[in-house]
C-alpha cells in the first residue's frame, strides 16, 4: 500500500509541474531563509553557554543616584572585590580592567592589539577556560606577566609551545608569556589576552583601593550554587547599606549607591549599563528575526495549501474511485498527508543546497562566522525532520480533509463536478500573507528611512572631512612634542586645522564630580566632561552659543576657564552662563576655581539613541589621545599620504593608525544597518513565496474560467477587459490585507522608534507607498496569467474541457 501510495504522489507531483514547482520553490525558500535566521538566532542566545559554571557566575554591577540624575555602571570600584569574597556564598571572585590600545614590538615588526584586559589570579577560578600551557592559579599572580589566546600564541610564536616563557615587548612595559588558553568564543570576555592586574596596582595613587567612587574594575563572583543569586543580591544590598552609603557620607558626595547582581547570560542582552566590555546584542532583534522565520514558514504553508484545496477537483474521481475499491477516509487522508510530507522532504532538500549556498553572503551581512558544519549536528537533524512532518501535516491538513470528505456518487458523475475547496478559505490565507508581507514592507521602509535621517541629522559638529590619528598611549614625550607635528601638518594647504584632544564624539565620556555656583552658593553636581585644546572647538566646526573659546594668550584659561555646552547651562539653570563659578576636581589640576568662559551651541557626543546631555569641555593640552586634522575634500589621498609621511618622521616607532569622523560616528549604527539589510532581504522573499502562491492561483482561476473568457470574447469583450475581470479579485484582497496590517505594523514601528530620542514620524506615505508597491507587485503577477488567458484563440477556449 504505501508503494503504491508513493507511485501516485510521484506522479501527481511530475503531472502537475508548474504547481509542483511553486510548491517546492516556496517552500524551500522559506526553509532556506528560516534555517539562516535559526543559525543567527541561535548564534546570539549562546552568549556565555561554553562556559560549564556560567549558571553560577554574576557580574557586579551599579547605580549611583547624585542630584537627582541616575548613572547605571557596568564597572565597580577595586575594594568591591575584597568585599565580595567576603560573602558566604561566593566560592570565587575576580576582577578584569580595560587597558588602552597597545602597541607589540615582536622580532623587528610593529604590531596593534585593541582586546588586552588585566585580570587577578582568580580569573581562571571562575572562567574555566581550557589553559593549553601554564598554571592556571599562578598564571597572573605577579606583574608583568600575559596569557595569550592560542591564536594570539600562534600569530607571534607558530605555536603553544614556543610561546612558554618568551617575552613581548608592550606599550607600556614587558610581558613574560605563563600561559596560553583556548577561546571559548561567544563571550563578552572577548579578550585576546590578559594581562596580570597586579602590574597595575603599584602605580596607583595613594588610597585607590578604598576609593567608593573610583569605578574602573569589572567585578565577577561565582556562586557556591546556582540558587544561591537572591542571596547574593540581598549581601549587596547589606554591603551598599552598611558601608558604602556610609563612606560616600562620610567624604562628603551627596550620592546614593546601589548594586545589581548581573547573572553572567543576561550581559550579551543587558543594555542598562554604560561602559561595558563589549557592545550587546538587541534582543529585540532575535524577536523580530524569530517571528520573520514562523511567518515564512506560514506564507509557504498557505501556497500549499491554497492551491491543493483550489486544485482538489481535479482529483475528485480519484478519491472517488479508491472509496467505491474500499479505501477508508483514514487512508485517503493518510495518503494526501504522505504526499504533502514527501513534497516538504523534497523542499527540505533543496533548502540544505540553497543554505550551503548563500551561507558566505549571510556572514557578510551578519558579521558573524556560521558553517556548514550544523548540518552534522544531531539536534539540528532532529529539528529539520520534526520540521519536515509539522510543515507537511499542517500545511497538507486541510487539502487531506477536504479530498476524503467527497461523496463517491457525487464525484463520479459526469454532470456534478465538487467544489474546489472553501474559496472563503482560499481568500482569507491571501489576505493573511500579504498582510505579513505588507507589515514586512512597512518595517523595511521605516527603518530605512529613519537610518537616512540619522546619517544626515544634523549633530551640532561637522563630522565630515575630519581625520583622526590615534595617538599611542604611554609615551609622554611623544605626547609633549604634538604641538610640532601640528605645526607640521599645518603647512600643507589642504590642512585647515590642527587639535588634540583625549576623547571624541561617539565615545563614553568620563563623569567628573564639580561644585557649581547655584543661587550664591557651590553645590555639588556631576557631569559628562571632554577633555580638549584650544583648537578643539573650531577643528570640530563647533558654534558658539555665547562667550568665547579658549585663548592661548590668556593664560587664566588652562587653570581658571572652562566651556559649556546649552544643555549644561539649562541643567544647571543658568540663564546667564558667562562668569559662573564652577570647581573642578581633577587628578590633573587638584580642586580649582574655575569661570565659564563660552557656551558652545548643543552638540551629540554620543549616538542619536540619547538627547544631548550636558557636557562640560575642560581645556587639558597634555591629555591627548587623538589627533584631530580638518583636510579639504580635494586630492585627499595625497593629504592622508602626506600625514603619514610627517607622522613617520616624528614617531617612527608607532604605525599610524587613522580614520575619519563621519565613518566612526556612523559606525554606531551599524547593528541597525545591519537589520535593515537582512530585513529587507527577508522581506523580499516573504513578498516572493506570496506572489509564488498568487501567481498559482490567478493561473488556476483563469484555467477555470477559460470558457467563460472564450464567449466574452465571442462577444467583443477586450483583452484588457478581460484582464481586468480576473485581477480586480484579487486586487481587492490585498487593499483589505493593507487594512489589516497597517494598524499592526503602526503598532510595532512605534514601539521600535522608542529606542531613539530622534526619530522619525509615522507619516501617511509610509503605508500608502508599502500598499503601493504591495498592489502592483500582485497585480504584476496576476496580469501575467490574466494576459495570457485573455490572448487565448476564443475557439480554443470554447472547446477546452
């Protein structure tokens, strides 16, 4: 039976090629497209899981409430730690600390590597990374000593084993190699080695490790047992009570502290806190990428079932003929079934080939490295058979159904031909997937046009044509001598001008503690502060507000001046800025009485995400991180060569590492240039597998309708008539399917646009030009099989049976 069950799905499929075809192409798109979002889904929800204790260990993290103004800080100070291993239930605790950008002599070459973290001798206590060389209690327990990451090994050394015991020359200082470990990938640990944090520690000032408020260490704890986080939290809430507040009290900060026990898996999705080790994820996008994978799968289903029901009668007499031999509606059922499952086995086939395909494309859009490999994963086989029999018996259910319920008096006589399925039926599952289509369209069109305008917002800052030099870090001498090189660079024409400054816009600024003048008197407050020279503001194209800028002829500036910039003078409720008195406290300058001299116009220092916060610029010419050059849009190349010739004659040991403005800060946009791209993709083959299923059905209802056309014909109807008769059906369907996702993509747009503090409105012609192009791509596709029935000989027409 089941053979011969299989003989009559082959020939059914090879006898109906052209729906045949629609079927399998729908379907394996949609398979194919689903199978790449489950891989970046997937992808993105293993953050952490290759670590075995990942359940028990958290990350300390805190919020510091001063003058009304909350701050939420993935870094803690350095006694959190001590005070950690203190409590009951922490088996292990460790610290890590970023370090700048280093510079690796090695064998005559010159090297940059950007992910060097310091880490204590606990850290291999808690992570369990595999250490391929080297004691893992011992390896970080003195200064000046590194563990590499075995790629990191191989790229200095060639191996595990010739990198044991040798030494690289860093930045700062040098380094002997204790360790090497294997990357478990997928962490926002994403470190390329680590240096030991006791090389660090006799450098800092007097005091720092009962410093409260000196917040540059990431704290982790592993719990004695994974149940144990509730507990953890309530010590933390004892330890801010008991003696943190305390001492914020005791120094005199009006400030309220509080910590929050952060598990370990919620990092990689946890956007509340600020200077962070890595960038996070969006989980909101592996919410909307999961619900675009099942309404791919439905829209694929639909076109199954759409024109298995319309093509029903076609094979009426068959089931008619198996009920009067003694088939039950048990085996017609379970025969139509098997055919649907055979037609998704095949589909499925051709999903593996398209995924082998178009992998290398997805990892360029994704950033990520996916293989072929899951095809051997177990789990994965398992899913896509599971997959293979839901899809088949939920999309072949009705079809399977609706056969098997036909009478075999009714459907053997010649005079009386079935229904061909629900019509209703048949609308409502247009309508459906052309409603999804359209809230794709929608959303496409929304986060394309709210990405075009926050490339071109206007920031308060000309971000365009400024290139930025990254000025290594730990050499002073290099440092005291950037006034020559920007001198230098100065006599080249195409230079307009020359700064240096410490940080930039789209980076996290430093919050510093200042007393301001309020009301005749100095109270304390915090703000975000930029460390600048005097050229700063004019290289930036920044406008003054009121005031003026730093002066190098006035002397008083360095010690006694600083600008502002309207958010601050509105914060702090300055009507008249110009001449208040602000003190500043700086490791630099110690406390200093300072006026404010300018009030430059509101600029973004960070992404569009965020309004303007205030921010207060402090003239420091010696802290310099990066070399700001203004050059003309003409000749450029020759520009950038030009620097790099006078950068290798004034440091000749550093490489000089650049970029430009305008590219770094839109940079901050990439996760949702990212979206866009892969949404559009997917929107267009959601647009696709629907026309597939219209361009099914508008072929079967003209094959349906061929005698009728043929007399209108006969009669002096026209072809465009007649095209319009077989079109305006479905042309209907998709204006109520634009009724019906309008609302809910209104609904989910909004929701999305939230995350900006400037955004785009929700205007009228986002839904009339995404029903627009939803219309005529139908209609496109339907007039194809509309037209060529029209064009039919009316004799021909008239005789078909």
């Amino acid at each position: 039976m089941l053979q011969s069950y299989f003989k009559i799905a082959i020939r059914n499929l090879l006898r109906n090629k052209v729906y045949t075809a629609i079927n399998i192409t729908g379907l394996a798109i949609g398979v194919a497209a689903c199978m790449l979002i489950f891989l970046y889904v997937k992808d993105e929800l293993s953050y952490e899981s290759n670590f075995s204790k990942a359940d028990r260990i958290v990350r300390v993290a805190g919020n510091i409430v001063f003058d009304g103004h909350k701050d939420a800080f993935a870094v803690t100070a350095p006694p959190m730690l001590s005070a950690v291993r203190e409590f009951a239930n922490v088996a292990h605790a460790t610290q890590l600390a970023n370090t700048d950008k280093q510079t690796i002599w090695h064998k005559g070459q010159v090297f940059t590597e950007e992910n060097l973290l310091f880490a204590d001798s606990a850290f291999f206590s808690v992570f369990d990374y595999e250490l391929l060389a080297g004691p893992p209690a011992t390896a970080l327990d003195a200064p000046r000593k590194i563990v590499l990451t075995e790629k990191l090994a191989q790229k200095y050394f060639g191996s595990v084993e010739a990198a044991m015991g040798q030494t690289l020359k860093l930045s700062r200082d040098s380094y002997v190699i204790t360790g090497v470990y294997r990357d478990k990938g997928h962490s926002h640990i994403a470190a390329s080695g680590l240096l030991s944090l006791a090389t660090i520690e006799p450098n800092l000032p007097e005091g720092a490790q009962d410093q409260w408020f000196n917040l540059n260490r990431y704290t982790y704890a592993l719990l004695t047992s994974n149940n144990q986080l509730a507990a953890f939290q309530d010590q933390l809430n004892v330890l801010a009570a008991n003696k943190v507040n305390p001492w914020i009290k005791s120094n005199k900060i009006n400030a309220v502290a509080s910590f929050i026990a952060q598990p370990l898996k919620d990092i990689h999705f946890d956007t509340r806190f600020e200077h962070d080790l890595t960038p996070q994820g969006n989980i909101s996008y592996v919410y909307i990428f999961g619900a675009v994978a099942v309404f791919l799968l439905l829209i694929a289903s639909i076109n199954y079932m759409n024109l298995a029901t319309a093509r029903s009668a076609k094979r009426a007499k068959e089931v008619g003929l198996r009920k009067v031999v003694g088939a039950d509606r048990g085996q017609i059922i379970c025969q139509f079934l098997g055919e649907s499952v055979l037609l998704t086995f095949i589909a499925m086939m051709l999903a593996l080939a398209l995924v082998q395909i178009f992998i290398p494309s997805f990892n360029l859009l994704t950033d990520k490295q996916f293989s072929s490999d899951f095809f051997l994963n177990r789990e994965f086989m398992a899913a896509l058979l599971a997959i293979v029999l839901l899809i088949g018996v939920v999309a072949g259910s009705y079809p399977a159904f609706f056969l098997s319920s036909f009478k075999p008096a009714d459907v053997l006589k010649s005079d009386k031909q079935p229904r061909s399925g629900s019509a209703t039926m048949r609308k409502a599952l247009v309508i459906l997937q052309f409603s999804i289509s359209l809230i794709m369209i929608i959303g496409t069109i929304v986060v394309f046009t709210q990405m075009r305008f926050l490339k071109n917002a206007d920031l308060g800052f000309a971000k365009e044509q400024i290139m930025v030099v990254d000025i290594p870090v730990g050499d002073t001498t290099l440092i005291n001598r950037l006034s020559v090189i920007n001198q230098k660079l100065l006599q080249n024409p195409s230079i307009s001008n020359v700064s240096n400054s410490y940080s930039i816009p789209g980076q996290p600024l430093s919050r510093a503690l200042i007393l301001a003048e309020q009301n005749g008197k100095m109270e304390e407050k915090t703000i975000d502060v930029m460390f600048v020279d005097y050229d700063f503001i004019p290289v930036m194209g920044i406008e003054m507000a009121a005031g003026r800028n730093y002066n190098r002829n006035m002397h008083t500036d360095l010690n006694g001046g600083v600008i502002i910039n309207e958010a601050a003078a509105r914060w702090l409720g300055w009507k008249d800025p110009i001449g208040k008195k602000v003190v500043l406290s700086t490791s630099a300058l110690g406390d200093s009485q300072a006026k404010v001299l300018g009030v430059v116009k509101d600029f973004n220092v960070s992404s569009l995400h965020a309004e303007v916060q205030p921010v207060l610029l402090q003239l420091t010419p010696q802290s310099a991180g990066y070399l700001l050059a203004r050059i003309s849009p003409e000749n450029q190349p020759a520009t950038i060569q030009f620097v790099e010739e006078q950068w290798s004659q004034f440091d000749p040991k550093h490489p000089m590492e650049y970029f430009f403005m305008d590219e770094f800060f839109d940079r901050q946009y990439r996760a949702e240039e990212k979206m866009l791209t892969v949404f559009g993709y997917f929107s267009g083959l959601t647009i696709l597998i629907a026309c597939l299923g219209l361009f099914g059905l508008a072929a079967f209802t003209a094959e349906q309708r061929t005698k009728e056309i043929g007399i209108r014909k006969v009669l002096g109807s026209s072809t465009g008539s007649i095209v319009l008769l077989l079109s305006k059906d479905f042309a209907l369907l998709v204006l109520v399917a634009v009724v019906l996702a309008s609302p809910i993509a209104w609904y989910g747009m909004s929701h999305w646009l939230q995350d900006y503090a400037y955004r785009i409105n929700l205007s009228w012609w986002i839904f009339a030009l995404a029903a627009l192009l939803a219309l005529l791509i139908a209609m496109a596709t339907v007039s194809f099989q509309a037209l060529k029935a029209a064009m039919l000989d009316p004799v021909k027409a008239i005789r078909a049976q």
